[in-house]
C-alpha cells in the first residue's frame, strides 16, 4: 500500500509544472511579452527607411498631347519621356539626426519589453506562491474535517445512547459543515488563481510543483528598466529636436534628366522626329522666414522631455522606496515566521491534551473546537508565512531589476 501510495506522489510531481519552467514558457508564450517584443522592431524598420534617402532615387516619365485644331506654331501631336537621377547632398543632417532617434526610441521599447517581463515573472510568482499557500490552508482545513468527521461519529453514537446532550452533536455539526464551507471557499479561490495564471503563462498550469526563491545575497542594485526606457526617450526627444533644428540649414539637391521629344503633325519650328535634351540641376535653397513655425514645434517636443525628466525623477525615488521597503518586508516575515512556528507547535500541543481531557470528559466540547480551530489556524498562518517570504524575495529582486527567474532553484 505504501509503495502504491509512493508512486502516487512521484507521478504527480514528475508530472507538476516547476516555477522555473513555467517563467520561461511564459516569457515566450505570454501574448502581451510577444506583443512588446514585436513592437520593438518598429523603429529598426523606420531608421532602415530613413537611411535609403541617403541615396539617389531614380524616376522616369513620360507624356503625350494632341491638339485639335493645330494651331499654327504648335505641333498637332507632341510626346515625350524622360529620367531623372535626383541626389540630396546635404539636409542640414536631418536623416543624421532621425536615426539616431530611431536608435533611442528601440532601446527605450527595448527596455519596456523587459520590464514587461519581470513584472510579468513577479506576477506569476506572486500567484504561485498564493497558490501553493492557499493549498496548505485547504490542507489543513481538510485535516481538521478529518477529526470533526471523525468526532462528530463518535459524539452521535453516545447522543443516541443518551451519554452526551443534543448541543454537543449540533455544536461540532455546526463546526463541521462551517469548516466544509471553508473548503469550498478554498477551492474555489486557488481556481481562481490558477486561472488567472494560465493566462499569465499562456497555457493550462496542471499542477503546481515545488520551488523556491534563494535569498537575496550581495544584490547589485540596477537602474529599473522603466528608467531606462524614460531615459532612452528623453535621448530621442533631444535628436528629433535637432532634426526640426536642419530646417534652418542649407539643403543641397542635384538633379540630372535625359528627355527624348518628338512631334507629329509639325511645322517648321517643331520639325519632325525625334529630340534629345540632357538637364544637370544644381539647386540650393534655405529657409529664413517661417513665423516661428519650426520653433513652436521644437518648444512643443522639448516640453515632452521636462515631462519625461519629472517622471525619471519621481519613479528614481520611487525606486530606492521600494527596495527600503522590501528589505524591512522580509525582515518583518521572518520575525513573523518564528512566532508563527512556536504559535503552531504550542498549538498543537495544545489540541493533543484537550482532545484527551475532551474524551476523557474533563474537557467540554466548546474546548475542543477551539483548540482544533487554533491548531488549524497556526498551521495555515505558518504554511502562508513561509510562502509570503518567497513574494518577498521576489518583490526585492523586482525592484533591483534582476530577472527573478535566475534565482528560482
């Protein structure tokens, strides 16, 4: 029996979904993580665009008229076609300035896309750890309806050959069907989570494995992603301001066209045939009045970038909060574990001698509930400690802007 039993319990776990494999799957699968991920290729595409304006572009045309009546000093019919290589030679550096614009606006969506992802692995973690939480409430509960099953059997059979009164049978009655109520309630949270995960992950998390967080230990503390994409804008707000700037620059363009004409129906100032013509222009011009246009423009972005600069600012300071915080959590936890596991052990003590006495008749059953209700409550508070030191854990490595994955064992 024990070894059926054994084999039970491998098969589950063989088959139960680690933490550490599940952040990887989601990092993958999770549709918002890929949604980011394909948002970042937008900017290398446009700057890819941007630079194909650095060389000449090659057009051709053609055209045909026919007048009716001809008149007299026309062509009756006219036709004509033509190409023309035309080279921008200077912009004022305004592709210069939009590719690198280009380059921040990647590295900033870059950098939302992981942010994205370590919220998204604390996320998981935090519902992970809630889970397996809530699953040791269910197991204690479970446990305790074990013994007021067991109880309640015991207390009927006496009730029916008058050694105990009807109150005792509907008090532990009572207790029990408020614990199966518990259960219920239970069950129905950890679905609820386990749903919520699922789609986290981006697939139906089966059964939830054996993990932990490590302890923080020497953590370098990094600048948060979040930051990172503020900063990388503000750098791209700066560029496409010097880009607006190259309106005010010289723009140099050079245009070289072959055309070929002919004419039918002609006189003697459009003889017959066909004409050749090749046109070399070299033009030059600059902007010196546009009624501050450009310059509202450019005052328009740069008031984007003191807003960004007060955002860094704000979650710069946010960011040490946090981590001053995190540190005080985990201290607070542990405190909290300790008493939580002599609250459990001397509850449990407690429970063994009250059930005696209880069944001994030196105890009454309002004594007996109570113990086994504190016995079952010590256990979950223990149980919930213990996983809310993981969150913890993983909240510190959040707000150090470490990938909480690398320290999943």
């Amino acid at each position: 029996m024990k070894k059926i039993f054994l084999s039970i319990v491998l098969a589950f776990y063989a088959n139960a979904d680690n933490l550490k494999s599940i952040l990887n799957y989601a990092l993958i699968h999770n549709d918002l993580s890929v949604a980011k991920d394909i948002n970042t290729k937008q900017p290398l595409l446009e700057s890819e665009s941007i630079k194909k304006d650095y060389f000449p572009k090659l057009y051709i045309g053609a055209a045909y008229q026919r007048n009716d009546p001809k008149l007299l000093g026309r062509a009756g019919d006219t036709y004509n076609g033509y190409v023309k290589l035309s080279f921008n030679i200077f912009d004022g550096n305004k592709k210069k300035y939009q590719i690198n614009a280009k380059k921040f606006e990647f590295q900033s969506l870059n950098f939302q896309s992981k942010s994205y992802k370590k919220q998204l692995e604390y996320n998981i973690v935090n519902l992970y750890f809630n889970i397996k939480s809530l699953q040791a409430n269910l197991e204690a509960l479970q446990k305790a309806k074990e013994y007021l099953t067991a109880e309640y059997k015991r207390v009927k059979n006496l009730f029916n050959t008058g050694s105990v009164t009807e109150d005792e049978v509907k008090k532990i009655e009572a207790s029990l069907f408020n614990t199966i109520y518990q259960i219920d309630n239970i069950k129905y949270k950890i679905t609820e989570l386990k749903r919520n995960l699922n789609l986290y992950v981006g697939k139906d998390v089966k059964n939830i494995g054996s993990s932990i967080i490590i302890p923080p230990f020497n953590i370098k503390v990094d600048t948060l992603d979040t930051i990172k994409s503020l900063k990388a804008q503000l750098k791209a707000i700066e560029y496409n301001a010097k880009a607006l700037d190259s309106a005010y620059l010289p723009q140099i363009n050079i245009e070289d066209t072959y055309s070929i004409y002919g004419y039918e129906r002609t006189d003697a100032l459009h003889p017959k045939g066909e004409d050749h013509e090749n046109q070399i222009i070299l033009s030059i011009n600059m902007l010196i009045f546009d009624n501050n246009s450009i310059k509202k423009q450019k005052e328009a972005v740069l008031i984007q970038k003191l807003s960004l600069q007060k955002q860094i600012n704000y979650y710069e300071k946010e960011q040490k909060k946090n981590i001053k915080l995190a540190l005080l959590n985990i201290k607070t936890i542990k405190a909290q574990i300790i008493s939580a596991k002599k609250a459990l052990q001397s509850a449990n003590i407690a429970f063994k001698i009250v059930s005696n006495k209880y069944k001994s008749g030196d105890a009454t059953v309002v004594d007996y509930l109570d113990a086994l209700s504190v016995k079952t409550n010590a256990l979950a508070q223990y149980k919930a400690a213990l996983y809310q030191l993981q969150v913890a854990y993983a909240a510190y490595y959040l707000y150090t802007n470490q990938d909480i994955k690398e320290y999943v064992k």
